[in-house]
C-alpha cells in the first residue's frame, strides 16, 4: 500500500511528482476524486436531458465549427471523430518519460470534477499508467493553443482502440493492446474527447520532466564549477557569505553556500596564490548560477500552479449549474516559463564552456591543452571546440517560441502560444547543457589531476574517484569521443539525493 500515489484535491508538488516517478508508483483516486467525476458527469447527462441549446464542444463542433449543432444520437460519434482528426502529429516520438508524465498530469487535470468525463475514462488512463502502456505521441502539431491537441489526441486514441502504444519495448495498435488486457473499448460520452484532447499536458510534461532535469544539472554546476576553480588555482574569497549577503539574491547564497562546502578542506584553495582575482566565469558562479536558480523557482511555480489545474474547455460548475467557455487551455504562462528556462540554462553551458578555455590555455601552471608534450599531442584541444559549437547551437534555441504566434482554425484561434515548440527546445537545449558540462568535467578532473601532489577536499576526491573509473586520465592522445560519451553517460546516470537538488 505504500508504493500508492492517491489522485487527490492535494497539492502536487515537485517533490512529490519526482517520488511518484522514481518509486514507480501506481496511481489510484481517492474517494474524493471519484465523487467530483462522478458528480460532475451525472450533471451534464442531466442538463443535457433538459435542455437543446447548443453547448460549445458538447453539442456543436469545434474551432471554427462552433456554430454547426450536432444531434443527440451522433454526440458519441462527434467525440470519436474529434480524437481521429486531431491525432496529427509528426517528428520523433516523444520519450515515455514524458508521455508517463502526461498521463499522470491528464489523470490530475481531470480528477477535479470540471471536465465532464466518465469514471471509467479516467480509470482507463490510470491502467495505461499503472501497466506501463505509453501512447505513441510525437513531438511537432501544437500550437499550444486550444491546449496541445494534436499529442493530446494520440494520449487519447487508445482509449477507443484506435493509434498505437509502446508496451515492453513493443508497439501495439490500439485495438491489440485493449484486446491483450482484456480491455473494452470506451464509449465516448457528450464532452469527453473535448476534456481529452484540451489540456496542457504536453507543455506541463515536458516542463516537470526538464525541472527534474534541470535542478540536477544546476547542482552539478556548482560541483563541477568547484572542480574546475580548484584546478585553476582559484581564489575562495568571492564565495565567503558577507559578499553575498550585500546582495541577497536567494540563488546567490546558495550557490556561494554549494561551493564553499564543495572545496571545504581542499589543499588547494588554501595555498597562497600569486594572483589577485580570477576571471569572471569563476568568480561570478554565484551571481551567474544563482541567477538560474532564481529562474527555475519561478518556473517551478508556474508549473506546479498548472498542473494543479484545469486546463480544459469548456469548464463545468455543477454547484452554480454553469458550463462555460473560457480559455485555460492557453499555453501563455508555459511558452514564457519555458523560454525562460531555455535562456537560464543556456547561460550555465556559456559559462561552462569559458572555464573549459581558461583550463586549456596554458595558465597558472597549467600545460597548454593539459596535456604532455603539446604539439606532439593535442589533448584537450578540441572538447572545447565541441563544447563552443553546442553553446553556439543553444543560443540559437534559446530565442524565444513565444514572441511567435500563427492564425489557425480559419481565424478563430487567431493567436497561439507556441508553448510546445518552446517545450521540444528547452529538452534539446537542456540535453546539450548535460553535455556541455560533461566536457567542462572531462577537462576540469584532468588539469586537476596535474596539481597533485596537491589534493582538493574530501568530497570532490571521492566524485573523481568515481569518476575516474569510467574515465581515466589522459597520458597521450587518444579517441577523446569515447571519453565524452563516458562522461555524459556518467552524468546522466549519476544518482543525486533529491533533497540536496530539489
């Protein structure tokens, strides 16, 4: 029982969303969720009964087809149809992490009784959640508008049977995968492929699943930062708290705080130095990876205020016996959260990269390119080109979705988000982040290494221990590709206590 996440009223927050993710969870609704379906379905059955004024999406057609009625028998149809003309996507399949995080988020969204869905709709979700059977979803066709429509429709496709999903490393149709767990088809009620296809769950997926992503790659940051200032014979003063408590940034403090506690007992920081300052891709850490931490709290909480939301249309009031067409489906606060994290963190490879240069150029005792024999060897010459042209390529996907905007629905979405466009941006820039400070470790544990006998403190001795038994350092020249690749994959699968990250 304690491996169960219950669909509540309560809050989710980023805490929980990782532990329900990382414990592999399964998903059940509360009582409460339960009753507020329920009650919210029994509502729009009734009024439907009672009255034949056209509902928009629940009576007439959608987009620019608001004004076309449709009749009573062919509402089930109209749902079905909806699904299927909207499952338009095209480009790489998004990755299971993500569609695991849509289907929760949906299942969320929907639990609060204003949607209009049937119980067994919801339920079916969760057995696709619970089972591990993943949508096939792809990565281009929102607008991130009336919602993410297109990857929202293929969420829901399976639900009738139709699209296709991944299960067990295999692709299913629709029809094979409810025929392999005994599963019926859903028959779509009034509203339900409206209430499936609005939503931003694909924005909010993508935007929780890079915060995982990103908290980690800022602490690593910090980490790798301290290696790479204790292997330039870096100065510690710029990280003592009295600066910082001058200009208080949140961000600031912690970063400086990280740092000093990283480089606490190292031999190295305490030796006397010959220079006076350093240059600003060390000494400015704190203000520049602070300036990110501040950026991703506030985008944590705009995600977190979306996703404990209701994001489809129109929404349902049973209590005051009002449906109403509104407009939360409008990615707007995602699209300038996301651009907002794609600058942050493109920012901390900018800075990476520059501690790379300064560690390659023969200062301080350094050899050129950290290497014997330069000249004869090249050694870390070119990881720093490498890391130079991903910094290029985020700057370019760091320009922001949002300030762009396209008229769709012959007028009536006439402006649109771009929120998912900003969405598959920030994942690559931020998968390039990983790979950027992949090399910055790569070359920082190398000009280490060059100072022994000297050693830095305990902590960081025993990351590059660990380190170093996947990659070793570097004698001659050798395929320095294999190295990098070892470094990401280091990075990447390096377990990291959520409480110091979160």
């Amino acid at each position: 029982m304690d491996n169960i996440h219950y669909i509540s009223t309560k809050t989710l927050d980023l805490k929980t969303l990782y532990s329900i993710i990382s414990e592999n969870m399964q998903l059940k609704l509360s009582e409460e969720a339960k009753e507020k379906i329920i009650n919210c379905r029994t509502y729009l059955n009734e009024k439907l009964k009672n009255q034949d004024h056209p509902i928009y999406g629940i009576n007439t057609g959608f987009g620019s087809l608001y004004n076309v009625k449709i009749s009573k028998e062919n509402l089930t149809k109209l749902q079905e149809n909806l699904m299927m003309s909207h499952a338009c996507g095209t480009g790489d399949e998004v990755p299971e992490a993500i569609v695991k995080l849509m289907l929760l988020l949906k299942i969320q969204s929907l639990s609060y009784g204003h949607s209009g869905v049937q119980l067994q709709t919801v339920e079916r979700l969760m057995d696709f959640y619970n089972n591990e059977v993943y949508p096939k979803i792809f990565t281009q066709g929102s607008l991130g508008a009336s919602g993410d429509l297109a990857p929202l429709a293929h969420l829901a496709l399976p639900l009738i049977g139709k699209g296709e999903v991944s299960y067990k490393g295999e692709l299913y149709s629709g029809e094979a995968i409810l025929n392999a767990f005994g599963w019926e088809p859903i028959i779509m009620q009034s509203k339900e492929g409206l209430a499936l296809l609005n939503g931003t769950q694909f924005m909010s997926a993508y935007g929780i699943h890079l915060l995982f992503e990103s908290y980690k790659l800022s602490y690593l940051a910090d980490l790798i930062g301290s290696v790479s200032l204790d292997a330039f014979d870096g100065r510690i003063e710029p990280f003592n708290e009295l600066v910082h408590l001058v200009r208080p940034h949140n961000g600031q403090l912690k970063t400086a705080e990280r740092i000093r506690e990283f480089l606490e007992g190292s031999e190295l920081i305490k030796q006397e130095k010959v220079h006076v300052q350093d240059p600003y891709s060390f000494r400015c850490m704190p203000q520049v990876h602070g300036a990110t931490k501040d950026t991703l709290a506030f985008v944590e909480k705009t995600f977190i205020t979306e996703i404990n939301s209701v994001t489809d249309n129109p929404n349902i009031f049973s209590k005051e016996d009002e449906i109403i067409s509104g407009g939360n489906f409008h990615g707007q606060p995602l699209a300038l959260a996301l651009d907002y994290l794609k600058i942050a963190m493109a920012e901390l490879g900018n800075i990476s990269e520059r501690r790379v240069f300064q560690l390659v150029s023969g200062l301080r005792g350094l050899p050129a390119f950290l290497v014997d024999s330069p000249g004869l060897n090249s050694g870390f010459m070119i990881p720093q080109y490498t890391a130079a042209s991903i910094v290029s390529a985020n700057k370019q996907l760091a320009s922001p979705a949002s300030i762009d905007s396209i008229v769709s629905s012959n007028g009536q979405e006439d402006h649109v988000s771009m929120g998912a466009n900003a969405a598959t941006q920030a994942y690559r820039l931020i998968t390039n982040i990983k790979r950027i400070l992949a090399i910055e470790l790569f070359n920082a544990s190398q000009a280490l290494s060059l100072r022994a006998p000297l050693k830095s403190s305990e902590f960081i001795e025993s990351f590059l221990t660990v380190y170093r038994a996947e990659v070793p350092f570097v004698a001659f020249d050798r395929e320095l590709y294999k190295d990098i690749e070892a470094s990401i994959y280091f990075i990447d699968t390096l377990t990291i206590d959520s409480q110091e990250v979160l």
